[in-house]
C-alpha cells in the first residue's frame, strides 16, 4: 500500500532531520521523506497535523510473557500494547518458561510473532541452559532461529568462570552478551533500595555496591574477552559513572536503563505501595539525577520500558512479598517525552533513545525514516493529555506506578512494515 | 496510597498501622485514654462496657502467643467478643492469599482486625484494601509487621516513660541493640521524636544498624558504654536467636560482652535511669538477670501498661 502521511513534523534521530514535511511510503517501505518519488501516487493519506512522525521505537526490555505465563500476558494483548505504544520493534529477555535456550522455543516465538499488526520481536537468548549460570546453550544454533544478543535476564551467573567462559564464547561469534548487575548475595532477599526509605519502612535493602561490585566483574570480564558488553538496567549514579570511566578506558560496553527509573525514586514506595516494586529497585533521588543527566549525555545509552506485566494476585501482597515489575510499553513514549521535558532536550535527541540508538545496540537497520528502510513510523500528538487507567491499558498487565496520572503524548498510528498496527478510534 | 492512610479526612484515627505520621495530639490522647484503664484491672470487675457487641478478630499471621493474650486480655476487658485466628501461612506455602482471608473474615461481620504479619507493609495492604472495598468501618491495628513497625508496643513504652520522667522534652534515650530486624526500634523512634524527645541514641553494632538510620532522628553509638552515659532511659531489644551465630554477630558471648546491659555498663547512666525491654527477654545475652530483675528495671510495668494502651487504642477505634 501506498501512503503519504501529510502536514506533520518528521523527526528522524538517525538522519538528523527535525522539519514539517511529507513521509511516503511504499510496499512496506519508507519511500522518500520531502519529496515524493517518482510517479508515487497515493492510496491512503494520514493527515498528521499537529503530530509528530518519526520512526517507530526500539525497546531493549519487554517481556511477552510466552511462552509459560501465558496467564499473565499474551503475545496478542502485549502487541497490542505495543502498537498503541509507537513501539515497532522490541528485544525480549529469555525468562520465559521455559527460559529461551532451545532454538524450538526461539523459532516458535518468532513464528508467532509474524503477523502484520505486531511489532518486530528480537529474542535475546538465553545465556546459560534454564538461566541456570552452569552450562553454555548453543548460541550459533540460537543466533539462526533469531537470537540477536544472549543474557540471563534478571538472574546472573554465580561461577565468575562460567561467565567469563560464556562471555568468551559469546565473543568467538561476535555475539553481544546483555547482563543486568546486581551481586545476587549482596542483594540477598532485598526489596527495595537500601536507604531512607527501605530503613523506615523495615525492607531489606538492597544496597548499591550489589550494582557496582557485579558491574565490575563484567566490565573486566568484557575487557578481558572482547565480548560486546551490553548493561541491562543500571540503577545508581556509581554505576553510570562506571560505565563512563570503563568507556573512557576503552571497554566495548553500552547500557539502558528503564523508563520508570528516569521518573521514580525510593520516596515513590510510599505507604508500601506494590506498584513501585521493581528490579533492580528505585534508588535515591540522586541516583535518579544521574541516571537523566547519563542518558542525556549519551553515557547511558537507551532507555527502555522494562514491560513486566504482572497480574493483580501478583501485585496485592505485601510490599516484600509482591512480584517485582511493571507494565511500560504504552508508557515509554510518554515517559521519554517527559524526560525531554523536564530535561529541556531537543527532541531530536531525546527520540534517539528510544529509536536510532537502541536499534545501534541491537545492531539493526531499525529506528529510522531514511529512504529504503522499512516503514515503521509512530505518529503521536506530543500535546494531547492522557490518563493512565487500567481500561486504557492493552496490555494484560495493569501494574504501573503511574496509575492515575496524566502523561503528556498520545499515540495516533503506529505503521510496521507500511501497515497501519495502530490507529486513532472511529 | 501515598496519604497518610491510617487518618481520615477529618485528621482522625482510623486505624492503627505505625507511629510514623501520628500527630503528637493523638499519641498524648491515647496515652491519657490508657490512664483511667490502668484501674480497671485493679477492680473486682475487670471490665468495662464500651466495646460490648462488637468483635475483634485477632488475625496473627506471625506466632506470638503473648501479644495476642495482651490484645485478648485488652478487648475481653472491654466486653468485646474475640475471635482469635493463628494463620500460619509462609509466603512459600500458597493457598488462599492475605486479601482473600481479610475478605472472608470480613464477612463475618469483623469490627476491629488486629493483625500481626512477618511482612513489612501487610496492616497498610489490609487498610487499603478494605477502603477499596467500601469496608472502611472495620478498623486495622497492626500488631506487628515485618521490621516495619509494633505501634502499640511504641505507645505502650511512651506511656511507660511518661509514668515514670514526666516531661519528654528533657530526656535522652537510648535503645539499644538489633535495631536493623526490629518493628519495635522503629515505633519507639518515631514516637519518641514526635513526643520531642530532644536526644534519641541507637547503641548497636554496625551489622545490626540500617544503613541511614540517623535520618530518622537518632544519633547512631557503636560503643555501648559512650551511648550509655547519662541517659534516662534504657529501651533494650530482644536479639533474635537465628541472628546470634553467623555473619552478623560471631557468638551470644562476644555480644554480651560489648552489647548485653550489665550492672557496670548502667551505672553509666543516670542514677535514676529505668531500663525497659519488649520481651521475651534473653538473660545473659542482651541482658544481665542483675539488671533485668534489679530495681532500676520497669520491665513488668510495661506488661500491665501495655493492656491499657491496648485498651485505649481499641476504644478508641472502635467505640463509636
């Protein structure tokens, strides 16, 4: 199909591009931006007036839920959250149940996901057989049924041996290696960020050396094998300092950290609220600081949405006791948008956390408008207001801290490949 | 969920779930409540009317046989019926969930849940449920929840000392060990502050402080007898026996030695401090029989205290 999306304002990341002009697409394709191609006659135009168009998002973290917690989540509902979120194409960790580590389960997930109303799914596997930190999984095999990157999830390799055997493995192939860190002992039974509020409230903590001290063994263990070092989820100031100082010093390591992390902190937790529990924890406001200055700075390099949909049995517990997580991926554009805000950024650069340079870190050809790619565009209102509700929600997972609030941004059409995933309600 | 949930919109008590966040008014009104209810025991009647009809159910998650019988004794005083329930759920054993249970309880036709969880946070998940569910006439007093807080202990302690010093406000007071693990530490801090205690001292090792305790208003010893000089009062903590072999404390022994009050150690405070201890004591591990039983300590007191305040708080909640 043939569509010319008319009177908006493309911003294109990747090509640098912030002006009103026309987008064309063709037979899936991004056409030409500004001027038509020749002979391009339109069957299908998208006024998008007062809206900006840019490419589709790229999120590093959303869980599906499939296969294994098929009660929690679906790969029909969390697509449908996705198209309403702008997101195109997204990475998903390997712990489902089983854990992705059999290129079946890989080829099966990717089989699902091929329908045109559904983001592009990029499987991360897993790292270890059942995530279990022991023995390798055939990450070649994996890499062909789709794998773009091999991690453990949130769960982390306790044999230091191991994972430097993992990660030199990983290397033989080029393979990136994504790994969260947080030193499982220091974090022992921990809930929340080990400070004011953790104290008060009598949560175990879990305190930032559990970030740093993990951060440090992968950054050497990433200079010591060559592995691309890809940090899922950093936390704390310390540790995007880290990251920095490892950069400087030459170490092939990027990072993400999770949209609600740039927005929350531990004051957030409240009177115990459950929707605030999540891993890694929300830290200081300080940390929170740093976290928005690193990803504006380019230090951190994506933001992501983390989308753990958890279902409300997993959620009204006590605080301790509640399933870590929350729903994201009808919230990242709003939450990227407000931290453009509040940072005062340009939002060329800002949408480049969210497109251009996530698809870097995947490696792919993904989060631009340039001429030949694939059209995945998200077209949004940044004015129009909306109310997080659980009605609202696509996706199967109502558990979000922002509940209630009003978020600046709506989507109004989400294209994958030149086909129309999401659009405005008749 | 971030309002304060234990007050009404009016600023009243609604339920009883931590210390942090109660105004001083109420705490003083609980406090003057309790006092008349100290001589109800000494009659030959041990009871007045006011919760009559009305039913406590005492939801204890946790064992704790003797808060229960306080509670028991205190609701029973008031002519309450009581209903006492020992769940004995580990989150690890899944069955019917915390809500599930309060949710069927509550169709019992429950006036007052007191609730003792080992999770931080369960008596404010109750409270917040049942406001959710149009049930906000049953009322919630926490009994204990996980490290978070024991508010009637708390109460019950600044009833303790009022009896015995009068005037907070010219007071320094220490409380002293496993501050890290305990609810109790935690409500007597934040009651103590609110009453204006102008010095509140922790006195632990480094292993059993959490980390940025002193944002809570205390001034943080790890020497115990430099903590100790000239206080009033001594609050000690019992020390859990899971906690007293491994990487926390090397032995009983070696706490004892540099934690446990002796008479040496109190004759660092003043002459005329008092010593109090929530119980069940271990003697001869946070605490010397010469001390416990010596006559510096208030220690029984506060059991015959505790029913008052318990008393009060009930009526309080639950006598309109």
């Amino acid at each position: 199909m043939r569509i010319q999306i008319t009177n908006g304002r493309v911003v294109d990341p990747a090509n640098n591009v912030d002006r009103n002009t026309d987008v064309f697409v063709a037979d899936g394709l991004i056409a030409g931006v500004g001027k038509a191609p020749a002979g391009f006659n339109a069957e299908a135009s998208i006024d998008a007036a007062g809206c900006i168009v840019c490419p589709g998002l790229v999120d590093l973290a959303a869980r599906l839920r499939e296969p294994g917690f098929e009660y929690r989540a679906t790969l029909e509902s969390e697509m449908a959250a996705a198209a309403a979120g702008g997101i195109t194409s997204l990475a998903c960790p390997p712990d489902t149940d089983p854990p992705l580590d059999e290129p079946g389960l890989v080829e099966m997930l990717t089989h699902r996901a091929r329908l045109p109303d559904f983001a592009h799914v990029y499987p991360v596997g897993a790292l270890t057989v059942g995530l279990a930190g022991q023995r390798l999984t055939e990450m070649a095999e994996l890499a062909e049924a789709g794998c773009v990157a091999f991690g453990q999830a949130n769960t982390v390799i306790l044999d230091t041996q191991v994972l430097l055997r993992a990660m030199q493995y990983a290397a033989t192939f080029g393979f990136p290696v994504w790994l969260s860190a947080q030193d499982p002992y220091l974090a022992r039974s921990g809930v929340a960020h080990d400070g004011e509020v953790a104290a008060r409230l009598g949560l175990t903590g879990i305190p930032v050396v559990a970030e740093t001290i993990a951060l440090a063994t992968i950054l050497h263990l990433a200079q010591e094998t060559g592995a691309r070092l890809h940090v899922a989820r950093i936390s704390s100031a310390a540790g995007v300092e880290m990251i920095r100082a490892a950069r400087a010093a030459g170490i092939k390591v990027s990072c993400d950290v999770a949209a609600h992390h740039l927005h929350l902190c531990e004051n957030d937790i409240g009177f115990f609220n459950p929707h605030a529990r999540l891993d890694p924890p929300l830290r200081a406001l300080s940390d929170r600081d740093a976290l928005r200055a690193g990803l504006a700075d380019g230090t951190v390099d994506a933001l992501c949405s983390d989308h753990t949909p958890v279902d409300d049995d997993g959620k009204q517990a006590p605080f301790g006791e509640a399933e870590a997580g929350a729903t994201g991926l009808e919230l990242l554009l709003p939450l990227t948008l407000k931290w453009a805000h509040e940072m005062k950024l340009p939002l060329v650069k800002a949408l480049a956390r969210v497109t251009s340079d996530p698809a870097r870190v995947l490696g792919l050809a993904a989060g631009t408008l340039g001429v030949g790619r694939a059209a995945d565009i998200c077209i949004f209102d940044p004015e129009a207001r909306v109310r997080i509700t659980r009605e609202r929600l696509k996706s199967q997972g109502k558990n979000t801290p922002f509940l209630g609030q009003e978020l600046a941004g709506e989507v109004r059409y989400t294209l994958i490949d030149g086909h129309p995933a999401h659009t405005p309600p008749l | 969920m971030n309002s304060n949930p234990q007050l009404n919109k009016h600023g009243e008590l609604q339920h009883l779930l931590t210390i942090e966040g109660l105004p001083r008014e109420i705490i003083a009104a609980i406090l003057d409540t309790a006092a008349p209810f100290t001589e109800v025991a000494e009659r030959e009647v041990k009871k007045v009317p006011l919760l009559r009809g009305k039913s406590v159910f005492n939801l204890f998650f946790e064992n704790s046989t003797r808060t229960r019988t306080t509670f028991e004794i205190a609701a029973k005083r008031l002519s309450a019926d009581v209903i006492n329930l020992n769940i004995n759920t580990s989150s690890t054993t899944k069955g019917e969930t915390l809500l599930d249970t309060v949710d069927n309880l509550s169709a019992l036709q429950a006036d007052i849940f007191v609730v003792r969880h080992a999770s931080s946070g369960a008596p404010h998940l109750i409270a917040q449920h049942l406001a959710a569910t149009g049930r906000d006439h049953i009322r919630v007093i926490n009994a204990g929840d996980g490290r978070h807080a024991h508010p009637t202990q708390g109460l019950l302690d600044m009833y303790t000392i009022r009896h015995y010093k009068k005037d907070f406000t010219r007071l320094t007071v220490a409380i002293v060990g496993d501050v890290l693990h305990s609810r109790v530490a935690r409500s007597q801090i934040h009651a103590l502050t609110t009453l204006g205690v102008p010095e509140v001292r922790v006195i632990a090792p480094k292993t059993l402080l959490p980390t940025q305790v002193e944002q809570m208003g205390v001034r943080v010893f790890n020497d115990m007898r430099e903590g100790l000089r000239g206080v009033d009062v001594v609050m000690m903590l019992r020390l859990q026996n899971e906690r007293m072999n491994g990487a926390l404390l090397p032995s009983p022994q070696e706490y004892f030695k540099y934690y446990g009050l002796t008479p040496d150690k109190l004759d660092l405070a003043k002459p005329d401090a008092i010593v109090m201890h929530p119980g069940p004591m271990n003697r001869g591990v946070e605490i010397d029989s010469a001390v416990a039983d010596g006559r510096q300590a208030v220690i029984l007191p506060q059991v015959t205290f505790g029913i008052a305040v318990r008393m009060a708080v009930m009526s309080m909640l639950g006598g309109a």
